[in-house]
C-alpha cells in the first residue's frame, strides 16, 4: 500500500514563461468562493443533483491530470480555483493479479468539497483491460435482489484499493485533514505542557463529495458508487453519509462495467451518474459483445461540435460486437486523425482510439465555459 501526502505550491500571479495564470484571468474569485459558486451550480431548486459544467470542467481536469503524479495534480487544480487544496495519493499494484488500482483524494481548502479520482491505465493497456481474462464477469457482492454481473478487473482493482479509500473518505466526513501540513508549518506552542507541537488544521466536514475518473478510472468511479449505495456495508453510519454528501459521478470514455441486472440494481444511484463521451471514441463501446453482454447506465453525455457542448442522449452507446473488428475501425479512426491528408478526407468511421484522449474531454469541458481557461503548466 502506498500513501503520498501533497500540498501544493505558492505561485505568483504570472508564470515563468509570461503565461497569465488563473488569478490573473479568471473572472470569479479563486478558493473558497470559487467552491463555494461550484456547490451552488450542482443542485436545482428542490435541492437535487444536477449536471454543471463548470463542475464537468473541473473533474474533467482532474481526471486528466491524474495521469501525473499527486504533487502535479494538486498545482494544477490550485492554478484552476481549488486553492491550497490537499492530494492524498492512494494505490495498490500487483501485476500477477492484474491490479492497477490509483487514486486520488482532493480537499478543498476548508475540507467542504471532496474529489475522488480514479486514474485510468496507459493507453497501451487499454486493449487488455477489455479483452483478456480480467474482463470475465464477477458477481457483485450484494444482499440485495438482482445478483448483477460486472467485470471482473473493474471490481477486483475497486475491492483492493476500496479500505484505504474508505478511511479517507471518513476522516472528510470528521471535518479531518487527510494530509499532514508541510514540514515547520502548524507548529504550535502550548503553554501548558512547555513544548511546540504539530498539529492538523481544523476542516469543516465535508458537505459535497464528487467521484470522477477516465477511461479504466472511470469504470473504477462508477464501481465505487455502486458500493455506496448496493454493497453489503451500505447500511453502515460511514455509508450512509457518504451517500447523503455524494453530489455527482462524472466520468470520462468510461468503458461499460456490468450487465443489464447491475445497471436495474443501480437505478438509485443512475441520476447522479454523468458519463461524457466523445464523439466515436472507442471505449465506451467496451468490452465488445463477443465477452458478454454489457449495458450502460446513468446519464450520458455526448460533446456536439454544431453546439460546441456537451448535451444530453436519449440513447447510450450500443456496445462493439467483436474486438478485432471495432479495434481495427478504431485504429483508422486513429490515424485518420494523425495525417493531414486523411483529416482532409473527413472518413466518418464509427469507432476511433484517438478520440479516447484525456485531452479532448479537458479541451471540450473547458471550451463549453468559455470564461475559465485552463491552465497546462
């Protein structure tokens, strides 16, 4: 098990390079009232969970740094509003049982928001997620009526990783810092015994939790959900707060996770489901038929470039019959993207590889709220 606790860096108004970064751009203040406006744009008026794309922008930045390193990710969300936020890195790996589970727990400063972030895989194992052994459908450890099926890596990399999760995700609900304060910070004296000691700022509890992931991340997120809300411990105290803070589930080329009896089991947890998926990106698509049949839940959404936003389907994604054949589509969906003569050739191919990048749902996120830019450096 492996724990790394970040705080981010002090940065000045403006970069090295001369790029103005986001106090010097933004037209809302960054840091609390930054939180306290993403809170506000998350619920309609009866109170209920609703899609923000300003919310959308934020996790989808997140997502995609968390291809990074946790010191990396929590400079960039410092540079895009979440001020002095603290990044608890949470992993475990083990190669033999095809476990590659990473996350991130991100405080806000004050502790009232929480973001946890699932990393997906590196693109050069995406193709064995959906296609070897790992990808055999499990039982979802539930009491409950329904017994659904989910794939195997997906839940197995959830349940390995989920404990020290959990513990983290109590110790927010406790108003407690997951993250120790930088070295020589927080140092008090106390009068009464005589001698300095450290301690952990005080935090409010945390009012809004918000699960995000891309790719293999974003399977792992909407995995973590369904435990809330359908795993055998959903009736514990801890469970039962995190149900009543979790805001929202937003993912990214989030590959399909269950059959049709565990989407019906997570019928209560569907409203707060928001998958985004770009254009013909592949993934969403995966595991191909060929493995079982699979079905989405939740709400989708797909990015239009005649509206230059993210806009809600009637429909999800159908799932790919065969893996060879979606994968070679996707291939030349992929290089139809890299040659400018095959760009000019505008091939409307139903499956790409390239549209899966972390980087068009930052790019598309952050073009549909024109007035926050983000910031890459």
């Amino acid at each position: 098990m492996q724990h790394a606790r970040v705080h981010p860096t002090q940065e000045s108004p403006r970069k090295p390079s001369g790029i103005p970064t986001l106090e010097a751009e933004k037209p809302f203040e960054p840091g609390k009232k930054y939180v306290d406006r993403l809170l506000g744009d998350t619920r309609d008026a009866q109170g209920n969970p609703r899609y923000s794309a300003s919310m959308s922008r934020l996790l989808a930045i997140t997502s995609g740094w968390a291809y990074s390193d946790a010191e990396m990710l929590s400079n960039v969300l410092h540079r895009n509003g979440l001020r002095n936020n603290r990044c608890e890195y949470i992993g475990v790996v083990n190669d033999a049982l095809f476990v590659f589970a990473k996350a991130y727990f991100i405080q806000s400063e004050g502790g009232r928001l929480g973001i946890l972030c699932f990393r997906g895989t590196e693109p050069s194992n995406i193709l064995n997620w959906m296609t070897d052994a790992s990808v055999n459908p499990e039982t979802f450890l539930t009491d409950l009526e329904g017994k659904g099926m989910v794939h195997g890596g997906f839940y197995r990399n959830v349940m390995a990783v989920w404990p020290s999760i959990l513990s983290s995700l109590e110790k927010a609900l406790q108003g407690q810092a997951v993250t120790q304060p930088p070295e020589g910070a927080d140092v008090i004296a106390l009068p009464d015994k005589g001698r300095a000691q450290s301690r952990e700022p005080m935090l409010h509890p945390m009012e809004a939790l918000y699960i995000t992931g891309h790719s293999l991340g974003a399977a792992m997120a909407t995995l973590a959900a369904a435990l809330l809300y359908q795993g055998v411990d959903r009736e514990s105290e801890s469970y039962v707060q995190l149900r009543r803070v979790l805001r929202g589930i937003y993912t990214y080329g989030q590959p399909l996770v269950g059959d049709e009896a565990f989407a019906e089991q997570c019928e209560e947890v569907a409203p707060r489901i928001f998958r985004h998926v770009y254009k013909n990106d592949i993934v969403p698509r995966l595991p191909p038929r060929a493995t079982g049949k699979f079905k989405h839940f939740g709400q989708e959404y797909r990015w239009r470039d005649e509206t230059q936003q993210w806009e809600y389907s009637q429909e999800d994604v159908s799932q790919a019959r065969t893996v060879v054949l979606s994968s070679v589509i996707g291939v030349f969906g992929w290089l139809g993207q890299q040659f400018e003569l095959l760009r000019k050739l505008k091939l409307k191919l139903p499956y790409s590889w390239e549209a899966h990048s972390p980087v068009h749902y930052m790019s598309t996120t952050i073009q549909q709220t024109p007035l926050q830019r983000a910031e890459f450096g």
